[in-house]
C-alpha cells in the first residue's frame, strides 16, 4: 500500500497523478485509514471488479455543470496549473491589487455583429477590419485586462475580457475611453474605485505561445 500526500490530478491520455515538489510518498503508511483500507481490501476488496480510468477525461456531458476546485493562490502555483498539455480549472476568491492601464487596457474591435477582431485607423473616421473588409467610422472598444489578485496566501496575474471587464469598472470600454481622453485624473479615480474589492473567480490556466515566447 502506497500513501501519496501532494500530487496534481491530471486529464492527459486518461487520469494521472504527478507528485510535486512538496509532497511526499510513503509506503504501507502507520495510520488509522491505511489499516482500515487494508483490512476491507484482504477481506473483501480484492474479489471485486473495479472500472479503469484509462479512458476518462475532465470533460463534462452536455449539459452537465463542471464543478471547478476552489484553489487559492498558493495553491495555483504549488499545483503546476495549466503547465500540462489540457488546460486546468479552478475557482479563486481575490481581491483586485492592481489593473494595468498601460500598454492599454482595451482595444478598438470590429462593429460588426459576432466579430470583435481588432481594426485599424487607416485615417480618421475609417477603421478597417480586415476579417470582415469592411471599415467603420468608429470602433468599439473592448476589455482586455491584466489584473493583479491576492488572497492570504499570495498573488496571481489574471486576464480578463470585456464581460469582466464591465463587471469590474461598472462601465463599458467605450465609456471608460471617452472619459480617458476628456478627463485623465476621473478616469484614474474609475481604477482606483476597482481596487480592493473581492470576488469569486472562474480561471482557466494554459500554456500559450506569443512570438516564440511560452508563458
């Protein structure tokens, strides 16, 4: 009998278990649940049939909940998430530190309806979006956020889009934008107001590749 204390579950060819750093093995462990464990086994369990779970994965039935481990943000890091080959889920309850407003905050997307790509000025009043070729006298901007979020064990960078993003600052990007370029010090007070508050978090964590880049 083998006890496994720290280990991350993991989905890729079936499920797995990888143990961390911090965590350790111990054979045929001195403890009041392996005794007992071994006793059901030597008397009963080894005549039954078990199913395997060489075949299963994290996907869920259609139209079944996920239900997503709440982690903290120690937890996050300690456990490896989203550096195996599927992406990893989990909850978080955080309070914004900090919201990055440079390079940007948002960025000017396509009108058109179910698009959201980026365009581009090629002069005033003509942004181009070349998915739908087609140019707009004006865009609409849209969150992309890198927030900074803390709990009392430590601190994750989350990015976040334009729903959350509307969420958190109470006001649209555009919004947001038309205030920046009318009054810098309000818009500033808008981040400000954001910081410090809680919420629950819904996370996907992956490995992503950007101009050779792996993060």
């Amino acid at each position: 009998m083998v006890a496994f204390k720290g280990v991350k579950v993991s989905d890729f060819g079936g499920r797995s278990l990888s143990l961390l750093s911090s965590g350790s093995m111990t054979v045929n462990p001195d403890m009041p649940e392996s005794h007992r464990l071994r006793g059901w086994y030597d008397h009963a369990g080894q005549g039954q049939t078990f199913a395997t779970h060489q075949n299963v994965t994290g996907t869920t039935a259609p139209g079944e909940k996920r239900q997503d481990a709440t982690k903290t943000c120690a937890a996050v890091k300690d456990e490896l998430l989203g550096q195996s080959e599927t992406a990893d889920f989990f909850n978080l309850k955080g309070s914004i530190q900090h919201i990055k407003q440079e390079p940007s905050f948002c960025y000017p997307a396509c009108k058109s309806e179910g698009c959201n790509k980026k365009v581009v000025e090629l002069e005033p009043g003509q942004w181009r979006c070349e998915k739908c070729n087609i140019s707009h006298e004006k865009p609409e901007y849209r969150y992309i956020m890198s927030i900074n979020v803390s709990d009392h064990t430590g601190q994750l960078w989350l990015n976040c889009f334009d729903e959350v993003g509307r969420m958190i600052m109470g006001i649209s990007a555009d919004e947001l934008m038309e205030i920046k370029e009318n009054d810098e010090k309000r818009a500033s007070e808008i981040f400000s107001e954001a910081n410090c508050k809680t919420w629950n978090w819904k996370c996907l964590a992956k490995m992503d590749s950007f101009q050779d880049n792996t993060r």
